[in-house]
C-alpha cells in the first residue's frame, strides 16, 4: 500500500527471492520449465564400465524408483566379464527426493540388520542378507549432489560401507513441503530434517567428505565429461588440492 510503484505480483516475487536469499536451501524454488523436464525425463545411471579392469563406474544421473535394481543389475553385468576390487558411485549433479530409493540402494551395500533412515516415515532398517555386494566403495560427490543423492551417500558412509570423496554437498536433504505459487512455480519449505540411523540429522550445510578434493567448477565438470581431459590446473600438485577430514559435517 504504501511502495509506490509496486504491483501485489512484483512484491510477491520480491517476497519469495527473500525467502530463498535468506533461507536456503532450506527454501528452493522449483521450476517446470526445460531444465526441469529434462532431469525428470533423465535415466537413473547415465554410465557404467570398468577401470584398470577391476575398478566398477557407475554414474548415477538421479535417484529415483528403480536405482536398486539399476545399480545391482549394473554390478553384475561388470562383474560378468571382470574380477573386482572396487566400486566408484559416482553421484556428482545427481538429484532427486525418492529417499525410499535412495535407502533401498544403500542396503545393496549393507549385510547386517540395522538401521539406516528416517525420512518422516519411521526409521527404515537393513536387513540381514548373505548376497550384499562386498566390494570397497568410493562415492563422489560435489556441490550439485543434491537431495536423496546426499542421504545416499551418507547412508553408506555411516553404514561403513563407503568413502566419501569430493566437496560438501548442496544440503538439500530434508523432508520439505511444496506450496503452488500463482507463478504456476512451487516454493519448497524444508519442514523436518533426514535422519541417519544413528539420531544423526543431515545438516543444510551438506554433507562434508571424508577427503575433500577442490576443484574449481569449470574444471570440474570438464572432468566429468572428460576424465582424461587436461586443463591449466592440472600441473598443481596433488597436495595442494586434497584435504583429509574424518567428520561427517
């Protein structure tokens, strides 16, 4: 009434940017347009084959229904053809709010009975089994390793099954609640956090590696696209961009 020059739309938009500015990510806004038909649409593992023939990729675009079974039938296919020692998950820009996939998945990894996550539902438990994939786990994660993606990987490291490597993550995993705006977008309010097996609640700061490699973000997704590529970093030394920690943040 009293901001000359304002309409209830424009103030309303103001309103919402201050929401997101001052909040996040514990406030998002979600989008329909192109980029968000376009991650719907993406496959669950964009990429899987074997390093140095004994070392299992495999690239996760989304955490969705059906990753188990993806990332189990993506197992044995690689351990057809080759005897493994290991397995990198990589879930860098992954995504996703299927926290029920995001579990499922990690009990592939778990032999043991004990519990793994709560995500508003009651806290979801692993179950005894002798087929539990054994190999040694790498995760990759980065600042767009966002949502179910971040309680996938700290699932699995809190369940010792992996290793946590990369930057802290986006911090978007939370039990959230979406209002419709006229916009025809959805205003995402965070209204309880994830829980790990332990009580442990995963922060909005992210989820904090276990060896933090920095990585400018050009670089970084060259990388991705290109594991091989060669950029002008590359001659750094080693040590000048890895950083050991051993606190889940």
């Amino acid at each position: 009434a009293h901001l000359a020059g304002m309409s209830e739309a424009q103030l309303n938009q103001a309103a919402v940017q201050a929401l997101i500015s001052g909040l996040g990510p514990r406030v998002s806004l979600i989008t329909n347009g192109a980029a968000g038909k376009a991650r719907a649409e993406a496959p669950l593992i964009s990429r899987s084959n074997v390093f140095n023939g004994a070392i299992a990729y495999i690239r996760v675009e989304q955490v969705g229904d059906g990753l188990a079974n993806a990332v189990r039938e993506a197992c044995k296919r690689l351990e057809g053809t080759n005897r493994l020692d290991g397995l990198i998950l990589d879930l860098r820009y992954a995504a996703g709010d299927a926290y029920a996939s995001a579990t499922a998945t990690a009990e592939l990894f778990i032999k043991k009975d004990q519990p793994l996550m709560d995500w508003g539902t009651g806290m979801v438990r692993s179950k005894d089994k002798t087929d539990a994939i054994s190999l040694p786990v790498a995760v990759l994660v980065n600042r767009q390793t966002v949502g179910a993606a971040e309680a996938l990987a700290a699932v699995l490291r809190e369940a010792g099954s992996g290793l946590i490597l990369g930057n802290r993550t986006a911090g978007q995993a939370m039990i959230a609640q979406e209002f419709p705006l006229k916009s025809g977008e959805r205003l995402r309010i965070a209204t309880a956090p994830i829980q790990l097996g332990d009580g442990t609640a995963l922060s909005a700061l992210g989820l904090k590696p276990d060896i933090t490699v920095e990585v400018a973000a050009g670089d970084e997704r060259a990388y991705f696209t290109d594991a091989y590529k060669v950029t002008r970093r590359a001659e750094l030394p080693a040590a000048a961009s890895l950083t050991l920690t051993n606190q889940a943040g």
